[in-house]
C-alpha cells in the first residue's frame, strides 16, 4: 500500500482511498474517507468514478484519520491512499 499526501489523484490509479481532512487538533479533524473506483465506459477514451464514502465525521487528528484509512486499505487489500489536508497544525 502506498500513500500519497496533496498531489494530484489521477496519480493514485483507479482503485483508491481518498482522505479529506478540515480543521487542526484543538477543534476536531472533520474528516471524510470515501473508496474511489474507476470504472471502464463503453468509448475506451471515457470511463467513470464510483464513490462510496466509507465514514465522514469528527476525529481527533489528522493521524487518526490516515490511521483508520491504512487500516481499512490493508483489510481490503486497495493499494493507494490518497490524502488531502487543510489547516493542518502542529
């Protein structure tokens, strides 16, 4: 499993976790993981996402959060995660 922190996710290939992060330690981490899968379309230039957003709330770090995304990456045996913070502190 690789992670990959704020770049692009076309980086990330088509099957990976995607962990959006907002606010610092001292007012909570809101935090949103979802599993993103490229699907093939029909025109082999087009294709298209499936989102499934796996948990979405407060969590005490932004540590917390890629700790919970590994930990899900690992069981499911998905290979990227992609995380993306804002106002991190500390």
């Amino acid at each position: 499993m690789r992670v990959i922190r704020d770049q692009d996710p076309t980086e990330t290939g088509d099957d990976f976790l995607r962990v959006s992060c907002q606010g610092d330690e001292a007012t909570g981490v809101f935090t949103i993981i979802e599993r993103v899968v490229g699907q093939a379309g029909g025109d082999e230039r087009t294709g298209s996402w499936r989102f499934r957003r796996l948990f979405g709330g407060l969590l005490g770090s932004h540590d917390a959060a890629l700790t919970l995304a590994e930990a899900y990456a690992r069981h499911k045996g998905v290979p990227v995660v992609y995380a993306e913070t804002r106002n991190r502190q500390g």
